[in-house]
C-alpha cells in the first residue's frame, strides 16, 4: 500500500554520498535535519495517518534531536533522550500497540570488534 501511495515525482533529490560525508563527519547530527531522508514517510503518513500523528508528538518530546521513520513504516526512532525518561515511557510505552526500545550506540576502537 505504501509503494503503491509513491509519487516519484517527488523522491529526494539529496546525493548519497553527500548524506553519507556529512553523517561520517558529523556523527549522527548529520550537521541537521536535512540529512535524514526516507521517501516512503510521507506516502507511509498518508496510508495511515496515526503514523504521522506518533511522528509530530515524539517531534515534541524535549531532548529528541531527530526523529525518522524507519522504512514504510514498521518504526519510528529517535535520536536524544528525553529530558523526563519517567514520564515519557509512561505516556508511550504504556500506550496499545507501541513499544519503545531505549538503545545505545556502541563506540569502539578502530579495528576492534571484541575485547575479553
């Protein structure tokens, strides 16, 4: 449904490889909002708009820097942490049909995989 609701006439028109330069030097700011592109969000929100609904609340949560959904739309991530961690899991994860995943990134050394 979500293919079906793709207007190619409007896909990104942003390079790869420039997204991908600026997340290599910037880290996941990405240097802005800009960088995170998922043609299949729209016609996703358009399919079913509650998508879009969760996506503007989670924009609102103080300490969130992005938020994007994934793919056509199986999720929606964000990137910070929310200034009330209590309160956001209550208003959330409490909710039918969600779950929220608190993840980390994992930095390593260059060249290091494992360390016993």
């Amino acid at each position: 449904q979500v293919f079906g609701a793709l207007d190619y006439n409007a896909l990104s028109t942003k390079d790869p490889e420039e997204l991908l330069k600026r997340f290599l030097e910037n880290g996941v700011d990405a240097g802005g909002h800009d960088a995170y592109v998922n043609d299949l969000e729209q016609p996703a929100f358009d399919c079913l708009p509650e998508l879009k609904a969760l996506k503007e609340e989670l924009v609102n949560v103080e300490g969130f820097q992005h938020v994007m959904m994934s793919g056509s739309g199986t999720s929606i991530f964000c990137i910070g942490e929310p200034k009330d961690k209590e309160a956001f899991m209550k208003e959330f994860d409490e909710r039918e049909g969600i779950n929220v995943f608190p993840t980390e990134f994992i930095n390593r050394e260059e060249g290091v995989w494992f360390e016993s």
